[in-house]
C-alpha cells in the first residue's frame, strides 16, 4: 500500500530507473518506485558544489547566522530548484528574494491585513459585504497548487503561491480602504476580502515555509486545514473571528550579513588553491 518515490540527481537517473529496479524486480517482493523525479545540478555562486573542498552552504552553520530563517533558505531553494536545467545559488540572489519577495510581497500584504483590521474592526474579521472576485479565485490557487505537487512541479507551486500574495498586494492597493471611511460597508467588504486571501496564505504556504505558514496561522488563531478542504472551501477564516495579535513574519537581510558569506567562501577558495596550486580555478 506504500507509494514509493525516489528523488535523485541526474547523475543516479541510469541505477534508479534501469539497474535498482532491476534487482527489485528480480527480488520480487519489493514495490517499484511510482515515480522518479530527478534534478539538474545546483551550482553555488557559479562554482560546483564540493563538500571536500568546503564550497558549500552548510545547514548547521546557516542555522547558527541566519536564526528563526529556515524558510528562506527552503524557499530560495524551491525557487532555484533545478528542475530542467543546471541552476546557481548565489547569496545577492538569497538577499533579494528574502527582501523583495518574502518581506516585500508576502510579509507586507499579511502585515496590512493585520494592521488595519486592528486599527478598524479591533481584530475582529468584519462581515461580507460585498462580493469580490479575488475571494472566489483562491480556490483555484489551491487547486492549481496542489496539481504542482502532486507532479513534484515545485518550482510551479510555489510560484501559484506567491502569485495569491501578489494578488492580495494588488487587490489591497487598488481598493485602498484607508481612503474609503465615509463607506464603512464597503471598507468591511474590502477587509473580509484581504482577510480571505491572508487566511489562505498561512494554510497555503506550509509545503513551502511551513514555520511561517504556521506562524501565519497561530497569528490569525487558525487551526491547520486538510489540503482537500482548502481545494473545496469557499471560506478560509469566519466573519466574527477573533484575530490576535500582529507579528512581522519575515525580516530583511542586510548587506553586510550577504558580504559575510560571500568572503567565507572566499576564503575557501583560497585556502584550496595554497593546498592545491595546480587545481582549476
């Protein structure tokens, strides 16, 4: 009853589809792999990736300078995933997509969300009002992020994702409800709406970043909903639900923290050529 999937390196493609499967099949009591979704190479800032000659981002070290951000490095590399081709992590590209995408687009639009429904409704989600066609749309980014995964497209899920948190910056910026105070009943439509699509990035996000994701939730007090609901639900968080309070979820990296990670590899480079002069550069 196991569904069995190997994830592999091109390099492996040869043993995992032709001689592991194989011996299993000689064996006769193993199950086959039901799929076998295999990578291009990652490369780290234009260089290939080699433990022995410490040209690499070390899990534990990462966790020690960057605290509290295991999700931006989950998502810089599900951004950079190479999927169909040779890729490059490169740290100004981890700077940038930390600054502009997580804190920019996503952090912001939960941050506004938050925000005003304090500074309007004290945290309490406001009633529908109005219907807007943002709202009816989130089902659909659910659906087709799902469909992503299911064929291990992760570069495209994620992709579906930030696009609803794009969608949420863009709906908020073009209703503008801070400019909309004579109509309180179209503010409220406005903010059940913003509230809808913030809801569906915290349930959304956990294949991605789940620590934020369930950061997002528990800021929002929101229990964690089944994949299948979410694909089928036409509310994500009820009129009357009490918000609580207003965290940033992502944090900005400055240059200087990039600068420091850029000359550690560097002098990883050059303690290899003084151990080894005659190696390729």
């Amino acid at each position: 009853d196991t569904k069995l999937v190997h994830f592999i390196g091109k390099d492996n493609i040869v043993f995992h589809c032709i001689i592991f499967p194989t011996m299993m099949k000689a064996h006769g009591d193993y199950i086959m792999p039901d799929n076998v979704p295999a990578n291009e190479f990652l490369n780290l800032e234009d260089d290939k990736i080699s433990t022995s000659r410490n040209w690499a981002v070390w899990a534990h070290e990462y966790l020690e300078d960057f605290p509290d951000q295991a999700d931006t490095l989950r998502y810089v590399l599900t951004s950079n995933m190479p999927e169909n081709k040779d890729n490059n992590f490169t740290w100004k590209d981890f700077q940038t997509k930390n600054n502009s995408e997580l804190v920019g687009i996503l952090g912001n639009f939960i941050n506004r969300v938050m925000v005003l429904s304090h500074k309007y409704y004290e945290r309490i989600v406001p009633e529908k009002t109005i219907a807007f066609e943002e709202v009816a749309q989130i089902k659909g980014f659910a659906t087709r992020i799902g469909a992503h995964l299911e064929k291990y497209e992760f570069r495209a899920a994620l992709t579906e994702y930030m696009n609803l948190a794009r969608l949420g910056n863009q709906f908020l910026q073009a209703q503008e409800p801070w400019k909309k105070g004579d109509n309180p009943e179209e503010v409220k439509g406005i903010m059940y709406a913003a509230t809808q699509i913030a809801a569906a990035l915290g349930q959304l996000g956990e294949p991605f970043i789940p620590f934020s994701s369930q950061k997002i939730l528990a800021m929002m007090k929101l229990e964690k909903m089944d994949w299948n609901s979410l694909e089928a639900t036409d509310e994500f968080i009820s009129a009357g639900h009490q918000l609580g309070e207003s965290t940033l979820i992502f944090s900005k990296i400055e240059d200087e923290t990039i600068e420091a990670q850029i000359n550690k590899l560097n002098e990883s480079k050059v303690k290899n050529n003084m151990t080894n002069p005659n190696a390729e550069p």
